[in-house]
C-alpha cells in the first residue's frame, strides 16, 4: 500500500471520527432547543418561578446567573491577569515556576463539586457568608482561575518576541513594554477567553448548591440599594441560579408543568452560552481588526 493510499485512508477514518462527534452534539443540542423552544416566551422571561402552581417563569434565576457571572469575572479576571502576566514576562524557568504551574494544571482538573464542599466550609461557614450571591462568586473564582490564567498567558506569548525587543531597545522599562505593547497587543485574546470563561461559569451548578444555595428570596428590581436585604444588587443574599433551578425542577418539582420550566430552562441556559461563545468571537474579531489597521 503506497503512502498516499494510507495518507487517504487515515484522513477520512479521522474525518469520519470528527463527523460522529460533530453530529452527536449537533443531535443532543438540536433536541434541548426542539424541547425547550415551544416553552419559551416573554412571560417565561420576565415572571418569578411558582413553588406548587404552573404558569412560572425563570426571571430571578436568569437574572442571578447573569449577575453571579459579574461578580465572578470581577475577582477572577484581576487576578488571572496578573498571574498570568508574572508567569509570561517575568516568571524564571526554574523548578518553582514548574511547580506552579502543575498546580495550575492540577486546579483546573477539579471536580466542581469537590470546589463546591470547599466553598461550603470555608467561605459558608468559617467566613461567615452564609448562602449568598458572594460566596457563590468565590466558588467559581476558583473554578475559573485556572482556565482564565492559561488562556491570559497563551494570548500574552503569542505576542511577537520582536515587539518586546524593539520596545527595550528604545530605552522602555520592563513593566512599560508590557503595560504599553504586550497588553494591547494580547488584549483581543485575553477578551475572547475572558468571555468563554464566562460562558463556562454561567451554566454551573454543582459548586452552587453548597454556596449560593437552593432558593431566592423576594427581591425588589426598584430597590437599587445593595445593602437592602430586598435588592436585587445585594451580593450576600442566597440566589437560586438557572443551572440550579434546572436540576431542581427534575428532582424535586412540584409544579404540574415542571417538565416544561425545565426543558424551557435548558434550552435558555444553551441559547445564552452559544451567545456567549459568539459574541466573546465577533469582539476578538473586531478588535484584532482594529488593531490591524
């Protein structure tokens, strides 16, 4: 068999392989968006859920999701930055800087249920926050900051070396080539997976059942306060999210229609996270153009 016969064969069994994949996911979202579609209307979007009768919507656990994202990106984007800023720029190639990477690595392979139960002890109960929008927020940092620090870092090197030279050669100190070059220069990366980050937080549930907990108290959308127990800006109070509600409805549900809160919930949760992965693309896309010019 001559090589190009084999080179033939390989490229479409692993075409082929590409394609099953492909489909299987194409099927599984096709089928959340078949079933949850027909359930989606303004009234779903913008009324609060029902505990025994049908007819709720998922307003207050959209609107958590969102917000829980903020507060996460909030702490977890200063920090994923400046680590990944040392580990690009100034990080020595020693067995330290191995090590911590490793527990990077290692961090980001956790179960988020495991991120969950730590999350329960130490920011629940040795801190005080009890079940709230905060603690939850610093759950997900954890999750998040493994992921949001190695796509930092890949968009920082893929910044030309030459550029960091020509900026030393004209006399710019170290933390100016970075602040001034390094960092617009990587900001269309560092946005996109900042964005897809995002998207990955929004759907989690399990790390939130131990640390924003299981329900949502009445909440005012007037009350702009966020101190006031009754806002709806209020980091410390417990906030069901849409993930959460999802696995709820289906093990615990006591509406008649919960079949239809949750199929409508899912394709919701999908919709937005495809919204997320577009528009974390379009905004990567427009500003590496602008750049370009």
């Amino acid at each position: 068999m001559t090589p190009e016969r084999v080179d033939k064969i390989a490229t479409g069994i692993l075409l082929g392989l590409a394609g099953i994949v492909g489909l299987v996911i194409l099927s599984l979202l096709g089928y959340i968006l078949a079933q949850g579609i027909p359930h989606i209307s303004w009234h779903f979007l913008t009324s609060g859920a029902e505990s025994f009768t049908a007819g709720g919507g998922i307003r207050d656990q959209l609107f958590n999701s969102l917000y829980l994202v903020v507060l996460t990106m909030l702490v977890s984007v200063p920090l994923a930055l400046c680590a990944a800023i040392y580990l690009s720029e100034y990080a020595p190639d020693n067995r330290r800087t191995r090590l911590l990477r490793l527990a990077i690595e290692v961090l980001s392979s956790l179960p988020s249920v495991v991120v969950g139960l730590f999350g329960y002890l130490v920011f629940v109960l040795k801190f005080g926050l009890d079940f709230s929008l905060l603690a939850g927020a610093l759950a997900l940092t954890i999750l998040n900051l493994p992921i949001l620090t190695r796509s930092c870092e890949d968009a920082l090197r893929q910044v030309p070396y030459l550029q960091r030279q020509a900026g030393l050669g004209l006399g710019m100190a170290k933390w100016r080539v970075t602040t001034k070059i390094v960092l617009p220069a990587a900001l269309p990366g560092i946005i996109t997976g900042a964005i897809l980050s995002a998207g990955r937080i929004f759907g989690e549930a399990a790390a939130l059942i131990y640390t924003a907990g299981q329900s949502t108290p009445a909440i005012s959308y007037t009350d702009w306060n966020p101190f006031s127990p009754t806002s709806f800006l209020n980091p410390m109070r417990p906030a069901e999210t849409l993930a959460v509600h999802i696995w709820k409805v289906n093990s615990e549900g006591l509406v008649p229609d919960a079949r239809a809160v949750s199929n409508g919930s899912a394709a919701v949760l999908i919709i937005t996270i495809l919204l997320f992965n577009l528009i974390a693309r379009y905004i990567g896309y427009r500003i590496k153009r602008r750049l370009a010019k």
